[in-house]
C-alpha cells in the first residue's frame, strides 16, 4: 500500500530479494511477513509484476476470515482455475479431489495424498508456462488448506512452481511451523515514512503532519489513509483528542477510521456491506471469483465513492479495498444487524450444507431443532472430510439449540466424543461442565468426557471405571431396549479403560454387566472385550473376527479402526494392517484426531517392534513422545516410554532399559495401571535375559505369572512365556520350565497366535527330555508359516536348540542353528544376544566370522522374499508383508535368480530345498 502512482516508496531490498524470488530456476516458496497495512499487498503486487514480465501465469488467492472453519475452502481458490486439468490426472488423484471439494464420497485424504496430489496437478499445469501462486492474508485460510499448502511448499524444488504468501504478524497461523522461507516485511523508516506521507500528501498542516507520523509509527496505510479522515472535521480538534485509543494497537486505529466512513453510510449500504464481509467479500484484487455463491454485493456505490470498496476489474463485483475494512464492518455492527445478515446468508447458501450452517448458527438466538439438526448434519459432513476442530464447534451449537434436554445432553455428547478423539481435553472439559450446568451431572456425556480426561491426563482409571460402570447399569436399568450410540461409547471406554487398568476384578465384573446387556452390545465391542482382556482364555477366534471386522474398512470409522488394531496386536495379527495404520497416522495427526493418532503411532511402533525393526520402532516412539508431551496425553506418555524402555532391553542398553522402567513403575503402580506395571516387569526380564542375570529374569518373570499357569487378565503372562521357560532352565528349574511349556500347550496358545505357537513350539522343544519330541516341535516351531514376523523369538529358539544340539548331536549339526541366531541378533542390534550366539558357535569350531552367507550366498533379504515367492505370493504381496515396493521386491528376486543358477520363480523352491541350512528368520 506504499506505493505512490505505481512506485513502491522505501522497499529496496525486499524487491530484489522478490527479483531474486522470480528470477531464481526452478519452483521455491517465500512468505512475506508484516502487520496488518505495512505493504504485504503491494510487495505481492509487485511480485506478480515480475512474473507476469518472465511469463509465468500467476493464480491469485486470498484467506477470508470468514472461511477460516471451513475446510479446503482456501484450497478451492487456489485450484479452481486450474479444474479442467484435473480430469488430465489418473483415478486415483481425481478422487482425491471429489472428496475434498464435496464431489464424491471416501474417506478424508490425509495431508501427504492430498498433498501428492495438488503438486502433480501444479506440476501438470506448469508443464506449458512457469505458474506463480500468490497467496494474501494467508493467516485466514483454512487449517485443512494451510497444511496442504505448507506441504506443497516445502516440495517445490524441481518444479516450474512458485508460492509467494503474505502473512499478518501476531495472528497464529498454520505457516508458522510450515518451514517456509521468509522475508519480512518491517514498518518504514522515520525519514521513508515522511517522504512518503509528503508525497502522497503535499502541505498538511505542521501539527496534523506530525500527529500522522506519530499515530502511524511508519505503517505506510496509516499514512496514506489517516490524513484524509483528520481533514475531514476533526482538524480543529486537539491532536492529542484526534483518536480516542491511544496506546493501542495499530489495527484497531485504523479500525476506528474505517468505522468512522462505514456508520456514515445510509443503512441499506450498511447492511450490504456486513453481508459481503460476513461472507468473505474478497479484498483488493486477491479477491476470491472462484464460488459463484459468494454473495454478491449490489447499490454500493456510496461506500465504493468513500474509499471503503473497488470494483473488480474483470468481472466488475465490489471488493473491500482492504481486510481491515471488511474485520471493521462487522465490528461496527449491532449484534441483531449481524444476526440479521446471516440469516440472509443462509438462506443464499441453502444448497451447501456446511455454509448454511454457519451462518444459521450465528443468525438463532432461541432454540430451534431445526436448526440444531442442519448443525448436526454439517459437522457429520466435516468429520467426514478430516475437519474434527468445526465438528465440535458445530455440534456443541447445535447442543446450545436444542428444544429438550435430551438432545441437548446427546448432542454435547457427540461433540464430546470428538474432542476427546481429537485429544481436546480442555474442550472436553468445557462441554462436561456446559452439561453439568443444566443439571445433567452424571449423563453420559459428562462421564465419557470424564473418563477420557481422567484416564488420559491424570491416569485415573479406577474412578473412571466405577463412574462408567455405574453409567452403563443406568441405561440397562432404565430399559434401554435398542443398541444405541451413547452406550457403544461408554462400553468401549469401560473395555478400554479396564485394558489398562488389567485388574481380573474388574474385568469379571464387567463380562456379567455386558452379558446382561445382550444384543445391545456391539459385535465390535465384544471383538475388544475378548482380544483386551484375556486373550488366553478368550482369544480362540479372535484373529478370524478381527479379520472379518477389518472387511468393512471403508464403512469403519477411525476410532473403530484404532480399536480394532489393538485386538489385531493382541493375537499378533497386526503386521497385516500396519500399511493401513501408516497410511492413516498422518492424516489423524493432522486432522486433529490425536488420540487415534497417538494409539495407532503406538500400535506401529509395538508391531515394529514385535518384527524386529527396531530402529524404526524406536524412531516413531519419538514422534509418539513429541505429541503425548505436546498434548498432555500422560498416560499414553508413559505407554510410550515403556515401549521405548522394552526396545533398549531388547538392545541390551540396560542402563537406559532401567531408567525408563523406573520412570513408568513409579507412575503406574499407585495409580493401578496394570497394563505399565507388567511391561515394566517384561522390561527386566529382558534386560536381565540380555545381560545373563538368568536369576533376575525369573524373579521378574514370575512376577508376571508363576510357572505352570497364566494369570487372568494379565496380557504379559502368554507373552513372556518364553522368556520364563528359558530363566528356569538356565538356574536349574527345569522342572518349573517343563509345566510352563506343558501349561502353555494346554491353553491352547498355539490356536490364539501365530507369535504363540512359534514360543510354545520352542518352549516344549528346549524344555523336554526326549530328543525325538525336541527335534519335531523345534521343527514345527522353524517351519511355522508365521515365524519370520517374530525373528527375536525364533533366533531365541534357534540359539537354545543349537546348543542342546551341540551336547546331544556333535557340532556341526548345530552350526546351521547358531549361525542364523548370530546373523539375525547382529542385524536386529542385540549385541548381548549376538556374544552369546557367538561364543557357541566358537564352541562349535566355527570361526566367528562364518556366515550363512559363506554357506548359502543369498542375504537375509533376500532369502526371505524368495521363500515368499516360492510359496506362491506376488511382488505386491511381498511388498505389503515386508514394508516393501513390489519394484524393490523385483530387484531382490533380479539378483537371487542368478545367485541360485536359475531362470523363473517356478524353480526356486527346488532350488532353495538345495541350500544346506533354512535362512528364515
């Protein structure tokens, strides 16, 4: 707005670093940073100057404050002039874009398939002319679009794309943590700021002259729009009494000067503009032409004559000259001028779901079912699309609107239910004491909201149960005779709450009070009773259900999908739905859904780690621990860190394992959060198994369960099973080990699990007598279709079988066994583990730096993909079992054919049945 006839006055080096900006090769982003009326516009102005003389095609877009809720809508005016090149893009991007925009239905796309998608659409448009995005008052633009935009931003190297945004300073904006260079743009200088105002206004008076220098503290907008308001009758006043808010912040001046013209105007002109401004009017020529619903402002050429509106040059709407002109408008309207305007705006936007709710939640005043039930539809139609934050915002107004108190307290319940997936929990705390406060204190919404922050936030979970508990018998002993969603929400969070808590109390108590309810409960929810709690005495079958329950994923709902992964987990299922869980984790994060986010982060990080990938678990255990530490997620905090605290046992760093078992122990035991307690005990057992303390291990293992039986409801006891069996045989307990593996058959473990049947297998083989029996349970264990998803366990079972083969069968019977236990503890980074296996294979004869590799040539890698695709799968299967690309699949299989003398996959299943020894681990 500094410039004068065309000359920007006083901004040298911000326009060669714009020169820069266009003239550099390749796409890059910029953001111009000032406040509000320092020149952003016209620096961008003058940045579209430059590119349209270096022929780049430039797209304008504007973030309307109005709009900031609404998700995409700043996305939409970016890629609305390029929609014809959308159906140039292949099936998978054009769905992508009919879910964002309303056109089709699907699940929300997370931030980087949106992402993927917009910059193969720029990058498709950009292939005939170099294409310039400029972005104003990118501080207003959608959460959803600045996500997506920061995305693209930072991706743009390579491309004939370039991204310019101005941002208001002070006002919190997704581009803050975006990454994106930026330029900022300060105040004018002392002496620019007078050579300014002296040239856009020549022989103002001395004082007057001074008291705009003064007022406009070099904002160049001040100077330029504040003498015409001095002169215009308020000259002869005392300058010091010229403007009533000294002291104050520079935007809410100019506001007063803006407010001044706009109650000037006649009151139809008035009310014209506070539709257009309550419906996001562009300003300036950023202005938004892309929805052709936009209200339209018409009779406004008195405020277009005092300066307030231009006219749009190519399709010749009235524009607000500035935002601050538009943010003044509504400031100066009464409340009842405003309710009025929206209601207007409502009625123009009949036809959009979400925008009519907008301006229907702001026009009502008294209750009104109607409209608490069109507020209700929008905020399904923005959970739909990722948009959690005005899906409560919405749902908590239509609770305010609604005509009786039982949906008031249903809708305040759902708005609940998604702040506390989102993780908000001070919202969540405000929705209970909004129901609270009309006598609702122990509805349902105010327990599950309740729940959730007492669990989550303090670790709770023994009031949080008895408050639960008592819900569901309320609702049962009221006669609730149809399933509802209300009481799925509080059985789900009983079952969830009773999985941490892991007390066999509780839990039984809990099975009479769902058997009581019957059909009422979900088949999902009975999935989760029997998988969380104890999946030894209640998993036959679980595997087949989850399986079934997974078969509808498109019609699950996050949540559900989160649940129904922790059930996967617990019968070691989960590594057939990682891919989708990583697919999903980044969209949740950034759709604010936290609490799925951080459980599936959890669950990718505990199958990690259960495969063996033990540096990636560890590195998504940190991003895990950045967002429970952020959001005050304790409880899922201390989860975190004794998961972390297991992998640095695993890796015998035992100081590290010790420090965060201390950590967690401390926290979980007084509060009686017995899922924690048992890991921190699985933790030393395994750091004392790493270290060879074998008396440690099993003082800690039969802290977890005794030999020969398996603890109700404790979900360690199946799981370190192993672990137990081989402490009491290296401290002279064989008898004690012999009952565990006995008790474990007996149990039926192998029918629960694969990871199950792989330990029990091997414990019977290294527990027993007969090396006949030995021999077929070690090979039943090895052979397992499962076993290379469990490779610490079964270089375990290898590394034990090695050894009694050493003393029973002579040496070089064991080298196969001792070589693949050295080669997979090596590669999964457990040096304690590896010595061991080492050292018995030295005993065996053996070098130390014999490999399997000398005796077969093919890697671990590979000899696993080629037993995969000898059993018949595809690349594609391969690549979704191993975390591969089906093209990384193929290079492994393009270099095995050689290494094996073959030429097809038809040959190699003779081919590896010639190798001397199983790589399989």
């Amino acid at each position: 707005m500094e410039s004068v006839f065309g000359t920007i006055i006083g901004r040298e080096s911000e326009q060669e670093a714009l020169s820069a900006f266009v003239a550099a090769p390749g796409g890059r982003a910029l953001v111009l940073r000032g406040d509000a009326g320092v020149g952003k516009s016209a620096l961008l102005d003058h940045v579209v100057e430059l590119a349209t003389a270096e022929n780049h095609r430039v797209i304008r877009a504007a973030g309307v404050e109005a709009e900031s809720e609404l998700p995409f809508a700043g996305l939409h005016q970016f890629l609305y002039p390029l929609l014809t090149s959308i159906d140039r893009l292949d099936d998978a991007h054009r769905g992508v874009f009919d879910v964002v925009f309303g056109r089709g239905g699907g699940a929300p796309p997370s931030v980087m398939t949106l992402g993927i998608a917009v910059l193969d659409l720029l990058s498709l448009a950009a292939s005939q002319q170099p294409l310039l995005l400029v972005l104003d008052d990118g501080q207003w633009l959608d959460t959803s679009s600045t996500e997506v935009c920061g995305f693209v931003g930072r991706r743009l190297t390579g491309s004939s794309v370039k991204f310019v945004v101005g941002l208001r300073s002070g006002v919190p904006s997704g581009f803050d943590t975006a990454a994106l260079p930026e330029l900022p743009v300060t105040t004018l200088s002392e002496k620019v700021a007078e050579r300014l105002l002296d040239m856009r206004h020549p022989g103002l008076d001395p004082q007057i002259r001074r008291l705009v220098l003064d007022e406009a503290q070099g904002n160049p907008l001040a100077l330029l729009e504040l003498p015409p308001y001095v002169h215009g009758g308020l000259a002869g006043r005392n300058p010091e009494k010229l403007f009533g808010y000294t002291g104050i912040p520079l935007p809410l001046r100019l506001q007063q000067v803006y407010g001044a013209r706009i109650k000037s105007l006649g009151e139809l002109v008035r009310a014209e503009l506070l539709r257009g401004a309550l419906d996001g009017v562009g300003a300036g020529t950023a202005a938004d032409r892309t929805r052709s619903t936009r209200y339209r402002m018409r009779d406004a050429d008195e405020a277009a004559a005092c300066g307030l509106l231009d006219i749009d040059p190519l399709n010749g709407d009235f524009v607000f000259r500035h935002p601050l002109v538009r943010s003044t408008v509504v400031q100066v309207a009464t409340p009842n001028e405003r309710r009025a305007a929206h209601a207007a705006l409502a009625q123009v936007h009949r036809d959009d779901v979400e925008r009519r709710a907008t301006h229907l939640a702001a026009s009502a005043i008294d209750p009104d079912e109607q409209v608490a039930a069109t507020l209700e539809a929008a905020a399904d139609s923005a959970t739909r699309r990722g948009g959690a934050v005005a899906a409560v915002a919405w749902l908590t107004r239509a609770a305010e609107l609604s005509e009786s108190r039982e949906e008031r307290s249903r809708r305040l319940g759902s708005a609940t239910h998604v702040a506390a997936q989102a993780g908000q929990l001070d919202q969540v705390r405000q929705l209970v004491r909004s129901d609270t406060g009309s006598g609702n204190n122990d509805s349902p919404a105010s327990v599950v909201a309740s729940g959730y922050v007492a669990s989550l936030e303090d670790g709770d979970l023994r009031s949080s149960q008895r408050q639960v508990f008592a819900a569901i018998e309320s609702m049962r002993d009221v006669g609730v005779r149809e399933p509802n969603e209300v009481l799925t929400r509080l059985v789900d969070l009983l079952l969830g709450i009773n999985l941490y808590a892991s007390d066999e109390d509780a839990w039984e108590r809990t099975h009479e009070l769902l058997d009581s309810l019957g059909d009422l409960v979900s088949s999902r929810s009975r999935v989760y009773q029997d998988a969380w709690g104890d999946v030894g005495r209640r998993g036959a079958g679980v595997g087949e259900r989850v399986e079934r329950a997974f078969a509808g994923l498109p019609d699950l709902e996050p949540w559900d999908v989160a649940r129904l992964s922790v059930a996967a987990y617990h019968v070691d299922t989960l590594s057939r739905y990682r891919p989708y869980l990583q697919r999903t984790v980044d969209r949740e994060v950034e759709t604010g859904a936290l609490v799925n986010a951080t459980t599936m982060l959890l669950l990718i990080m505990m199958d990690q780690i259960t495969a063996g990938e033990w540096d990636e678990a560890e590195r998504t255990g940190q991003r895990c621990l950045e967002l429970t530490t952020t959001h005050r997620h304790t409880l899922f905090l201390l989860h975190t860190q004794a998961q972390l605290g297991l992998v640095a046992a695993l890796r015998g760093r035992i100081n590290r394992a010790r420090e965060l078992q201390a950590t967690v122990d401390a926290w979980a035991r007084p509060r009686g959060v017995g899922l924690l307690t048992q890991i921190t005990d699985a933790i030393g057992t395994t750091a004392a198994l790493a270290e060879g303390d074998y008396e440690a291990a099993y003082l800690h293992a039969i802290g977890i369960t005794p030999p020969g039986t398996f603890t109700p409801y404790a979900h360690q006891a199946p799981r370190t099973l192993l672990d137990l069996v081989e402490a009491a045989l290296h401290t002279g307990r064989a008898q004690q080990a012999r009952t565990h593996a006995l008790a474990a058959q007996r149990a039926g473990l192998p029918h629960i699990s694969p990871r199950l049947a792989l330990t029990t297998y091997g414990a019977l083989a290294i527990t027993t007598t007969d090396l006949t029996e030995a021999d077929h349970m070690f090979h039943r264990a090895e052979t397992h279709p499962a076993a290379p998803h469990f490779p610490y366990e079964l270089a375990r079972i290898r590394l034990a079988h090695g050894i009694r083969q050493r003393h029973t069968q002579g040496p070089k019977t064991a080298r196969r066994f001792l070589i693949q236990a050295m080669e997979t503890f090596e590669r999964l980074g457990a040096p304690t583990w590896t010595e061991r296996a080492r050292a018995e294979l030295k005993a065996s004869g053996l070098t130390t730096h014999t490999t399997s590799a000398q005796l077969a040539e093919l890697t671990w890698q590979e000899r696993r993909i080629a037993d995969l695709a000898a059993s018949g799968l595809t690349n594609k299967e391969i690549g979704e079992r191993m975390h591969l690309s089906p093209r990384t699949v193929s290079s492994h299989l393009y270099r095995v054919f050689p290494k094996l003398g073959i030429t097809s996959r038809a040959a190699l299943r003779d081919a590896l049945g010639k190798i001397s020894g199983d790589q399989n681990v």
